[in-house]
C-alpha cells in the first residue's frame, strides 16, 4: 500500500465523517441550509483527522514511543517508509489546507466557529505533541469525545442554523462517546509499549481490566442516551429506531474486546469505527424520512 495511505489511516477517517453528516442532517429542513457548507464541513474535518494522524505518527516517533516493539498497525515514520521531515511537513500542509477550506466556515459561521477552528487546530497539534500532550496524559479518550463529537455535529449544526439545539448535543455526546472508543481501543492495545515508553494512557492508567469495563460503557451509553431523548421527546422516533438496529453490532465489539488484547485488537479499532459512522448513516437516513 502507498505509505501516504498508510499515513493518513483510512480506517479512523470514519469518525471524522459520521459526526458531521449528522450534525448537517439535523439542519436539512432549515431554509438556510447550505450543500457548499455541508460538504466544505465534512472535507475540513477530515484534513483535520489526516492532520492528527499525521501528527501522532510524527511525534510518536521523536518522542520515542513508537519503537520496534510496536504491535499496532504500520508506523510510517517509525518504519522507514517515510523521512520524518515529511511526515511533519504533510501534517503541516493538511493543517494549512484545512485552515484555507475553513476560511469559508469562519466566514460563514463568524466568531464561534473561528474560535472552534483555532480549539481544532490546536487540539490536532496538542493531541501528541507540544508541552502537554493529550494523549500521554489521558485526555486522549476526552479529546476524541469533546472534537469528533461535541464540536463536530454542534459546530456543523451551527454552520446551518446559526444556532445550536437540545437534538445537536445529545447526538454529539452519542457520537462522542462512540470514537472516544475507538481511541480507548488503541491504547488499550499499547499500554505494555506505552508504559515502557511513559506515555500514560487511559488506559495505562485504569489497567486493561478496568479499559474493558470503560469500553462497554462508551458503546452502550450512546443507545440510552437516544432512548432516553426520545422518551423525552427530543428525537423522533424513526431515526432512534434505525440507529438502534447499530446496537447489534456494539454488542458483537463488546464480547470481541472483552476476550481479545494486544496485537488481536487490532481490527477492532476499525470495526468500532465503523460502529460510529454505521449509527451515524442510520440516524440519518431515520431523521430524512421523518422530514
């Protein structure tokens, strides 16, 4: 596979995408709803994704947590495949991009969504590397649940509306708690890698057994919190029905990670980003119909 491909890891793009086509969705029947905001969202959150993925190759490697003892996917910079002045230089450049793509959601969106902007940014740079990484304290789970969930359906449901809705953070949170899960995965994969490396993962903090509790967790919350919100009479009924059916699903990821460690954790991390983009599309395609 081109090491550029391997770079960005299409496999966690999904958690880019999902978040936003809902956040949009829920913004369909307005009349200011705009397809050039829509998918100019979408393209800046994934240049945002590609960029921290770039950036955690990159900084794992100076840092010197990414070593031969790695058990995850392919490494880029680690392995040789590519020097790191260009690992950095492509982060850079996906971070530039996405500023210029952002430009016209700055302009569109105002101050918020400037604000928004400069707090992505600087929690793709922050994520692995700078003063305080994020993720060699913990926050890697939190980080995950607060960008690709709060600030990514709020933010995009903002764009269209000018405003924000008790619907637009109760799917944020859902889907927050979706890819913080993803992120709980990888690390759960590496605490042995990151303890020797001093990287203090949540999951290096709270022990494999403990992670495994938190993972189940993070993948069932999000079905209470859409019950429990059409209960209440915050969503309609269809699109919790369809997105519902995603249930199975985190059930099946559930008993697979509860049996599974290290290297055979590995194709959980993309089947449980799969969970999110999965509850995402039927969200979607519930809300339309209900339109």
């Amino acid at each position: 596979m081109n090491p550029w491909i391997l770079a960005s890891r299409p496999r966690t793009l999904p958690a880019a995408i999902g978040p936003l086509l809902v956040g949009n969705v829920l913004a369909f029947n307005l009349e200011s709803f705009s397809w050039l905001i829509a998918l100019t969202s979408m393209l800046c959150a994934v240049l945002l994704q590609i960029a921290v993925n770039l950036a955690n190759d990159y900084f794992d490697f100076k840092s010197g947590i990414d070593t031969q003892e790695r058990i995850g996917p392919l490494r880029v910079t680690q392995s040789g495949l590519l020097a790191p002045h260009k690992v950095r230089n492509a982060m850079i450049l996906c971070l530039l991009l996405a500023l210029a793509v952002g430009s016209l959601l700055i302009h569109h969106g105002g101050w918020p969504i400037a604000i928004l902007a400069a707090a992505s940014i600087l929690g793709a740079l922050g994520y692995s590397g700078g003063p305080y990484p994020l993720a060699s304290h913990g926050l890697g789970e939190v980080a995950a649940f607060v960008f690709f969930g709060l600030v990514a359906v709020v933010g995009s449901y903002f764009l269209q509306a000018q405003d924000t809705s008790t619907s637009a953070w109760v799917l944020g949170s859902a889907i927050g708690l979706f890819n913080a899960a993803v992120m709980l995965v990888n690390n759960t994969r590496d605490i042995d890698t990151d303890k020797k490396a001093g990287k203090f993962t949540l999951a290096v903090k709270i022990g494999e057994d403990q992670a495994k509790v938190v993972y189940q967790a993070l993948v069932y919350l999000p079905f209470a919190l859409i019950i429990g919100s059409f209960l209440l009479g915050i969503l309609p009924g269809l699109p919790v029905l369809l997105s519902g059916l995603s249930l199975i699903l985190a059930r099946k990821l559930n008993q697979q990670f509860s049996v599974n460690s290290g290297e055979t954790l590995n194709p959980l991390l993309g089947q449980t980003a799969k969970l999110t983009v999965i509850f995402s599309a039927l969200f979607s395609i519930g809300f339309v119909f209900t339109l």
